[in-house]
C-alpha cells in the first residue's frame, strides 16, 4: 500500500487524527449505522473489493446499502457470473430479466438450441451492459449476428459452437448492419464450427475480422464431415484460417492494438511449414502462441528459432526445441522419454522466466537414463518463483521416481506453488514429510495425492499425534487423496483432516469408517466445505453413507456434534440424498 493510500486511510474517519470519538460522533452513529460505511473513501473499498472472491462479493453485497453500491459498478460486477440454464421453464431467466441490477456478465446454458426471441429478450434487455457473455450450446449463424449486434459494450465473447450451415452468400450483406459493434470486443473464444459447404466459412472470417480490438483469439475446431479427406482438410484449414489470420495479423501490426494472444486448436493440428509461416507473422507482432504441440514445430531450421520465442503453452519437446529460448513459455509439458532425442545444447540454461505451470510425465525411464536425469535436474534443482501449479505423473516403470523427484528439490524451488499434484510418486513417508516441512509449501490451496503407493498416515501427520505435519499447509482449501492400499485410515481424519478449513475434499481408501467420516462433524473442517467425496466404508450401505456426507456439509463446526453409528444398529434417516455415488463437482 503507498503512502497516498496509507494516508486515505488514516484520514477516513474525523477521530483517527486526534486519537478520540466525539459525542456527537457516536450518537450519529448510533443513529446511523451506515455512516461508518459511508465514510470510507472509494480508493479504499476497490483495494478491498479486488482481494474478495465472487462469493463473498455476492455476501457482501447483501449487507446494506452502502454496501450494494459497492459492488453493483460495472467493474466489480463483470466478476459476478450469472449462469442461466433455459431447460427448466425459464424461471431463471425471467427473474433476471425483471432484476434492476444491470448485470454484465452471463452464462447462457442452453441444453438445446436456444430460441431466437429468447436472445431477442436477453439482448433487448442487458444489451447496453453486458460485458462478458458465454453461450454453452450451438447456434445459428444469423443469431449470433443478431445478438453480438445489439451488445454495443460487449469485451469478451464464448461460443460452444457457431453453426454456419445453410447461411445463404447474400445474407453477408444483411450481416454488414450487426458488425458495427464488433470492433469492441477484445476476447473471442470460439468451440467449433459447423458446416456443410467450404464457402459457408467466409462467414466465419466476417464474424473474426471485423473485430478490429481484438486481444485475444481460440480458433476454433473445424467440424470436418466425412466427405474430405485429411488433405482437404488441411488445405481448407491454411486457406479459410490460417492465411486469413496472417493477413489480419500484417494489417494491424504498428497500429497500437495487435493481436496478444492465439489460442490454437489441437484437434486440427496444422502442419509444421503453416504454423512456421504462422508463427513467423506472430513472433513481428509480438502475438504469444498457446496449444503448441511439439509435432508443429519439427524440422525447424537454425534461422527459424526465433518462433520458439512466441509459444506460450507447449505440449512435449522434441530434438528442435531449445529449452533456452522459450522465454515467454506459461504452461509447459514435459514427456521424460522424450530426453533421450536432446543434443546438450537443448538441455543448457532453462531459465523459463515466465512460467507458471509444470506439469511432468515420467512415462518410460528405461535403459540410459542420463540425459532424463539431467533434464530432470535442470527442470527441478533451480529456482522456480514464478511457478504456481506444479503437476508430477508417474507410470512406474523403470526406475523408481522417488530417485528422479526428491522432496528437497520441490520445497525449496517451488516456494510459490498454489496447487501440487502428485501421482503414483513411490516415495515414503519421510520424504512426505520432508515437503510438508518446507519453507514455502504454506502457500499451497489445493493438493491432489493419487496412488502413491508408500504414503502412509504417519507421511500426513509425523511423529506428533498433536502438531500433525500436514497442518502446515494452512492455506490448504482443495484436498483429494487416493489410497492404493487403504494405507490412510481413520487416524488421519481424526487427527488432521477435521483441523482443516477446506471447500472441496476426496477420499478414496478401503480403511476408512464409518465413525472416521463422522468424525469430520467435531471440528473446523465443516465451517466451510462446499464438497465432500469418497469411497463408501465398509461397515455402511451406501445410503447411510449419502446421508453422513450431506449431514457434513449441512452441519457447522459450532454446533454439537452428531452421535456417531454404534455398532449396535444402523442410523435412521428420511431425508433426500443430496451425495450420491457419483463424482461430480
């Protein structure tokens, strides 16, 4: 916080500068409750605003007032999606077109096909305010035109899909009347394309190259029938997507507004010579490239590394990918196997300023695992500050992963992790313990533990029944824990998870009870959690089960706790199942 702000603060109320309340002061505010609020300056309710989340935005909104005016301008509302699933009677979207608020940011779900004067209705509405609209089904092309039309303050737009089927040529010059308020959008994400013809497509880069803000763009999947065969296909891909694209990318290159990021698709895999050509364009006006396949990228000549210098999400590396040169890579996905094909100099300095996401597949280790070493090593045995989701897979063959990946590497080189997944790593209880204890390992919200074969409860707690290890990711709010062996037990929730103030936990492990389920009832762990799952214990049926699990989601931590079954009879319950069998979120 600067000192401007600093000093907003301090000079918020009368009585911060003399150290005392008047009587006046507190009889005002015994008189008006809302005045307090109403006090603070604006700097100091956006600082506070930014730092909340949609829910506790939606709460505070509901607070009073002074507080409803808060959260009702545009920019804090653009984070308040309302979702609108039309299959059920439309009662939802009724409400919300009767609502006052002038929401800006929607989710239409439509099960089928939307009808036209429902989008007519929507528009009509919330046409001067929406922001942000997603549409989760396929529509019309003259609907699209129709609605995009009459949103003249739209920024970002997502299509499930866009069907350009049997649109006539001559209705371009109908659409010319709706793109005019096009050119303010400046995020485009589009599913798939359906159509039947290959000059039904030109209608595709109307609706794209008339959006003359764009900043970010997903090329969509070209729902290809069966008539065209796979070189059609890429011939209609370069010729209605990809020269267009180039062209479009020229033209607004020195204009102050090019294009910053293209989202690829990799159900329709360019060919190496059109992503060079495609890349080239990107990497003169600056353009980060994500969905990067390594197969895009093979047969890359020494002159034409500086591509690599424009990808922002690759998936695998091959023998032309030099690790020192993607210095604007965010995600990366790293096959081991794939070591074995790197000259040295593609191993040397990867210092992958940027990214954020990590994700390691140690599929095959067999034979000379040199080179996989020291990939391993110039990946993991360097500060990562900058990584937040760090993703290690195992496929147990070859030699073992706790070898490859220690505890000691992670821990003090990814300090800055919000999210650590783990599968099938085969290291032991001390070298669980190891990461817990890590300087930086606080900081992570969400963990996943699936089929690590070795983890034991003494891994999550230690040798302190009453400190257990695991408690010190306080941060923690995601927990997902996949037992092989049912090595996790009751101890670990009786102990651990009931101490945890999470949202959202799975379990899946044979030992676990009755009664250690229950035990989630006495202790923070049902303050807040939004979503619980598991395997069903062995000593219930799976309705009993249902109704303990709903019963830990309705219940508060402040109140008594619930009886646990005993094993003389069974609990009764004539209640609804709210959790069934399933695993869905």
């Amino acid at each position: 916080m600067d000192n401007q702000l600093l000093n907003k603060v301090t000079s918020w109320m009368p009585w911060t500068k003399n150290g005392r309340r008047s009587s006046l002061d507190t009889r005002l505010l015994e008189e008006q409750p809302n005045l307090l609020l109403s006090l603070i300056h604006p700097d100091i309710t956006d600082v506070v605003l930014n730092y909340l989340d949609p829910k506790s935005l939606l709460s505070l909104r509901l607070v009073c007032k002074t507080t409803k005016s808060w959260v009702d301008q545009i920019k804090h509302l653009s984070r308040l999606r309302i979702i609108l699933h039309t299959g059920i009677g439309n009662k939802k979207m009724k409400k919300v077109l009767k609502s006052k608020t002038h929401w800006c940011n929607f989710t239409l779900g439509y099960e089928k096909i939307p009808k036209e004067e429902h989008l007519v209705e929507f528009s009509q509405k919330f046409g001067n305010t929406v922001r942000v609209l997603e549409v989760g089904s396929v529509i019309g092309g003259h609907a699209v035109f129709n609605l995009l039309g009459s949103c003249s303050c739209i920024d970002s737009v997502s299509f499930q899909g866009i069907n350009f089927a049997k649109m006539s040529s001559q209705s371009n010059n109908d659409m010319e009347v709706f793109v005019e308020n096009l050119s303010t959008i400046k995020s485009l994400s589009i599913g798939n394309i359906l159509f039947a013809q290959e000059t039904e497509l030109e209608h595709f880069k109307m609706l794209v190259f008339k959006c003359t803000t764009l900043r970010t763009l997903k090329l969509p999947f070209l729902n290809f029938t069966s008539t065209f065969d796979k070189d059609e296909r890429n011939r209609i891909l370069q010729q209605h997507v990809v020269n267009p694209l180039i062209d479009y990318l020229q033209t607004r290159h020195g204009s102050g507004s090019n294009l910053r990021y293209l989202t690829l698709e990799l159900l329709n895999p360019l060919q190496c010579v059109v992503f060079i050509d495609l890349a080239i364009v990107c990497y003169k006006t600056q353009t980060i490239i994500h969905n990067v396949h390594q197969s895009f990228i093979k047969n890359l000549e020494p002159y034409q590394e500086n591509v690599l210098e424009t990808i922002g999400t690759l998936d695998g590396i091959n023998e032309f990918v030099q690790l020192s040169r993607l210095n604007k890579v965010e995600c990366i996905s790293l096959w081991v196997s794939s070591a074995t094909l790197l000259a040295e100099r593609n191993l040397k300095n990867p210092r992958l300023p940027i990214l954020k996401s990590l994700n390691l597949y140690l599929d095959s280790v067999e034979g000379d695992t040199g080179k996989i070493i020291t990939l391993l090593r110039t990946i993991l045995q360097m500060e990562r500050p900058t990584v937040t989701s760090l993703k290690i897979s195992y496929s147990r063959r070859g030699v073992g992963s706790a070898d490859l990946v220690r505890a000691v590497d992670i821990a003090n080189n990814f300090q800055y992790l919000r999210r650590l997944d783990l599968y099938q790593w085969d290291a032991f209880d001390d070298e669980f313990l190891r990461l817990w204890n890590g300087t930086g390992m606080s900081r992570i919200e969400d963990l996943s533990l699936i089929l690590c074969s070795n983890l034991t409860d003494h891994g999550l707690i230690g040798s302190d029944g009453a400190h257990p290890v695991i408690l010190k990711l306080c941060n923690l709010r995601e927990l997902h824990i996949s037992s092989l062996y049912g090595s996790i037990t009751d101890v670990t929730l009786r102990l651990a998870v009931r101490h945890m103030r999470l949202r959202k936990f799975r379990l899946y492990s044979q030992s676990v009870t009755f009664n250690g389920y229950s035990s989630l009832m006495e202790g923070v762990f049902c303050s807040g959690i939004e979503y619980i799952h598991g395997s069903k214990p062995f000593d219930c049926n799976q309705k009993e089960f249902c109704q303990l699990l709903s019963d830990i989601k309705n219940t508060k931590y402040h109140f008594e706790p619930r009886r646990s079954k005993s094993s003389s009879g069974r609990r009764s319950s004539s209640q609804e199942l709210s959790c069934d069998g399933s695993d869905d979120d």
